[in-house]
C-alpha cells in the first residue's frame, strides 16, 4: 500500500518502480531494526517515502562530479592532478564528435592519429620526434619493452622508487619483460658501478634513469650527471632512457620552485628517449609522452603494445591543445593554470582570500581568519616544494573541523579543504576566481 501512495507513484514515474521498491524495502529495513530500540517511534509512511526519495536521489546523483580543490595541492592526484585550460576543454569538445583522428583530410586516407602530436612534440621539447600514450607507466612499459625485452636493463639502486597508485620501478621493468639489474646503493652510485654491471651482463642495450619525483635523499649522496651517463653510454653503445615523470617544460627555478629538470634540459644532455607525464607540470590531461630519437620513436610506434595503450580522442585534442599554449604568442605561465597557481604571487592569494572572506561577511556563526601557511606543490611532484600561501580558517561553534569538511565535501558542490590541528583551512592558492562565488554558497548551505 505504500507503493499505491500519490507520493510513491510520483517517484516511481521519476526512478521507475522496481527502484521505488527496492528502496522502500531497504527503508522499511532500517526501520525495522530502529524500532528493536527503546524509545523508537513507528515513522509515518510519508517519513518512509521521503527517506526513499533521499536514497533514490543518492543513487543517481553523478559519482564522478567537479570539486572545488581548496587544499592547496596544485597536482593532486585524488582530485585529478591538472585542470586543463580553457583551450584544452574546447578541442575536446570540438572532437567529441566525428573528427579527423585517423584521415589524412588532403588524400582522403587514413593516417596515424600520432601525427597530431608527433611533430608538436618535437617541436616545444627539441626532440626529433615524439609520441603520446595513455599514461606515463605505460609509456615507460612500452619503451623498456620495445627496446629493452629479454635483456638486461641497468638501474640505480637510489632510482628503485614507488610512485604510488602501485608505479613500483622494479614491477615495470618486469612488466616489461626486461631484466633488471640494480647497481650502486640507495645513496651513492658512480659510473664505475654502471661498469662493472656490463661487465656482468654483456647483452645489456639499456641503462634506465628515473627521476625520484617524490622523495629527495640528501646528505652524502652522489650520482653521475645526466650528461656523463649519456656519455657513458653513447661509447658503449647503449641507450639512455630517462622517466622524468613530472615533465616540467619550463624551467621553475626562477619561481623559486627547484629540483624539476625541464624535458628540454634532459634532451640536451642527451638522452635518447625522455618519457613524462601529460596531467603534472605539463598541466595537461592524462597522458604519456615519449620524446627523443626519431628511429627509436618509430619502432616503439610499431610495437604492439602502442595500441594497447593508445590514446583516445578527448585526451589527444586536449593534450594538442595544451602543448600549442608552450609556443608563441601564447604565455604557458599564465596560459597553463598548474603553472599559473605554482607561481602566482602571495598578493594575488591573499587577495583572494579577502574576497571570499568578504563574500562570507554575512553568514552568521561562521568564524573567519586569514592564515599565512606553508603548503606543499604536488602529489605525484614537487612532493617536497613549499610553498607559502594564504587560507581562510573557518570554525563554527559548536561544530569539529572533521564534520566542516564531510559537510563540505558532501554538499551539491563539493569543496575539499584541509586540516591542521584540528582547524580547518581552505587554502586559496588553487580556488580559482570564478569559484569564489560557488565556493562562498558551498560553505553557506553546509552551515545551514
Ligand atoms: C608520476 C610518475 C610516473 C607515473 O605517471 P602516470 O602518468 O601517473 O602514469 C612515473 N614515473 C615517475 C618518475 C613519475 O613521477
């Protein structure tokens, strides 16, 4: 009988009435185990539909929705690392449609959907040539398998890192199919070590460097440069393949953000192959790219393993579309928002800052301050890089910085803050302007 209420009938038009029932069964379910409690109240059926209707509007509410990144962590890769640009939403668009991917529009004939990237690549990096697959760990399997299967594959003891998301160095490599063969310890490895390595293993091709994107070892440390193990490996015969991971296509130094070598710096020192991701520094969309010698970019092309892992239209477009912002007349540091939020100055934070909290004047029981904190850059990069921001601490009385924040991540616009001792702090340094005014509602309706 309930299901012949007006109000269940008007759910069911809306969900259909299998999942109207499966609702009110899980409804009447929990109910039932309330009421073996003292006290408990026999709910009305109109307190059963509503509670069907909330369950019903959970279930269809989008599980992969937009948030609003108030931690301050540019390149965080549980909210998706890099926001795209403009530019590389539009191409996407633009794509999502028919689109030349795979035709040569002039010959009418099919072409390699690498072709839109390939001398782009080249192009922003220096490299003769370049491809782009799904992801950098698939790039890295697919160039270790092209050209290293079956043999040895040199690697620093001090470069056996775990990215995290299960990119251990040792599991790729046997991914593979290449053999590793570790040299040096964690702190110290001398060209000597690589040496006596092939010395060892006489059908080596390959000496694997990977730079450790989220760990720094400092004190007595050594490792030949990237220069010197090219060297060294150009006179053996041997290939140099570097996994630089956060692709830095600009030289942060200057920003105050060290220890990123670019991809253009590691190409001039000669690496044959430089293999980064698509969504850190480059501020793109997930992807792998490979950069380097041409015949080297060829027969990974040709592997099967660059189907496997291709890269589909939306990304391609974006990635496109992301890498035209590195050359004239376009600016990529104010053009690729993770470059802009990385280098924007404390002025512009704080100015922020004051803003939202001036959109926040009228909410009553919130209470605001503006905090100066220290920040870190990235997830997956930059794991070590402070960098010092601004950000509204907000309590209400009577209410704990870890149900702020549910409430927060939990409202029809999700905001993810963060907390530090026990305060929660929305840090303003990768809110956008545009977000201010969402941003501002969000936290209204959660104190509501
Ligand atoms: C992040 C990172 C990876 C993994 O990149 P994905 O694009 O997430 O596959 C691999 N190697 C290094 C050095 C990295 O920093």
């Amino acid at each position: 009988m309930i299901c012949a209420d007006p109000e269940a009938e008007h759910l069911s038009a809306q969900f259909g009435a299998a999942a109207v029932t499966k609702a009110l069964r899980t409804v009447l379910a929990r109910a039932r185990a309330r009421l073996s409690r003292p006290g408990e109240q026999v709910p009305s059926i109109a307190d059963l539909l509503t509670a069907a209707a909330q369950d019903l509007a959970d279930r269809h509410r989008e599980s992969l929705m937009g948030v609003i990144n108030a931690t301050g962590v540019v390149i965080h890769t549980n909210l998706g690392r890099a926001p795209l640009a403009p530019e590389a939403v539009a191409a996407m668009v633009t794509v999502a449609g028919y689109g030349n991917l795979e035709l040569d529009l002039e010959g009418g004939r099919r072409a390699s959907r690498q072709d839109h990237l390939d001398s782009l690549i080249a192009e922003i990096t220096g490299a003769q040539a370049g491809l782009a697959v799904n992801n950098c760990a698939g790039a890295v399997v697919l160039a270790l398998a092209a050209l290293g299967a079956g043999t040895p594959v040199i690697v620093s003891r001090g470069e056996l890192v775990e990215i995290g998301g299960g990119f251990r160095v040792p599991d790729i490599v046997a991914q593979s199919g290449a053999q590793m063969v570790e040299i040096g310890t964690t702190n110290r490895t001398h060209l000597s070590d690589y040496d006596q390595a092939l010395a060892d293993h006489a059908q080596t091709r390959m000496i694997l460097r990977t730079h450790p994107s989220n760990f720094r070892i400092t004190g007595f440390t050594s490792a030949p440069s990237l220069k010197d193990l090219a060297t060294f490996a150009h006179a053996r015969g041997l290939l140099l393949i570097e996994d630089l991971g956060g692709g830095a296509l600009v030289d942060l130094t200057p920003f105050g953000i060290a220890g990123e070598p670019t991809v253009q710096a590691s190409l001039q020192a000669g690496v044959d192959l430089v293999v980064f991701s698509g969504d850190k520094l480059l501020g793109g969309p997930q992807a792998g790219i490979i950069a380097g010698r041409r015949d080297l970019i060829e027969t990974l092309a040709k592997h099967p393993l660059a189907r496997a892992l291709r890269l589909d239209k939306l990304s391609l477009a974006a990635l496109g579309a992301t890498l035209r912002l590195y050359r004239p007349p376009n600016h990529p540091m104010s053009a690729v928002p993770v470059l802009r939020m990385l280098t924007q100055s404390a002025e512009t934070i704080k100015a922020r800052g004051l803003a939202l909290q001036s959109l926040l004047a009228k909410v009553a029981n919130l209470q605001i301050q503006i905090v100066v904190t220290e920040g870190f850059a990235g997830g997956g990069a930059l794991p070590m890089q402070a960098l010092s921001g601004f950000a509204l601490q907000l309590s209400v009385p009577g209410l704990s910085a870890e149900d702020f924040a549910r409430r927060l991540r939990t409202g029809a616009s999700p905001v993810v803050g963060r907390i530090a001792q026990d305060r929660l702090l929305l840090e303003m340094r990768t809110v956008s302007d545009q977000e201010l005014a969402p941003l501002a509602s969000a936290i209204a309706q959660a104190i509501a």
